[in-house]
C-alpha cells in the first residue's frame, strides 16, 4: 500500500497539483487500502463501489468529499497502477 500512496503522492506533486488536491487524493487511496485490507493492485471495482458506499452511509461524508476520495482512486488506477476496467466504469 505504502509504495502506491508515494507514487501517487509524488506523481500529483510534480504534476503541480494543489497541495489540498495531493492530500485529498491520497486520503482516498490510503482509506481503500485501509477498508479493502488487501493490496491495491487485487482490488476489484466491487470493492470500489462497497468504500463509496461506507463513506456515504457509515462515515457521512459529503457529496465534495466522496468525490474527491472516488477522483483519488480513479488517479490511482489511471496513472500508477494503470488498470482501464477501473477508471471506464
């Protein structure tokens, strides 16, 4: 887990991302990784749509927030891990 929340950290970074971006992107992936208690490369897109559904009804997060959370993995899966079937769906 700790190698993809750097990489993207660090990705986000030298694209000059903004620093609230950065941190809130990271804070999703590291939450996934945390709910999914597996590592992020088997997570299934299930496993995906389970998190946004815990952070909506367990935690009650806002709308922003979950958004930037799913935006954060869309990154993850997008730029470092590089799985399509996660970001198309």
């Amino acid at each position: 887990m700790a190698k993809h929340v750097e990489n993207t950290r660090n990705r986000l970074v030298a694209s000059n991302r903004a620093k609230s971006t950065v941190d809130g992107y990271t804070y999703g992936v590291k939450q996934l990784a945390l709910f999914c208690n597996r590592p992020l490369e088997s997570i299934e897109i299930e496993n995906v749509y389970a998190f946004l559904v815990y952070l909506k009804e367990e935690r009650g997060l806002s709308r922003d927030t979950m958004r930037i959370s799913a935006c954060g993995i869309k990154y993850l899966y997008n730029h470092i891990i590089k799985r399509d079937e996660m970001v198309n769906d």
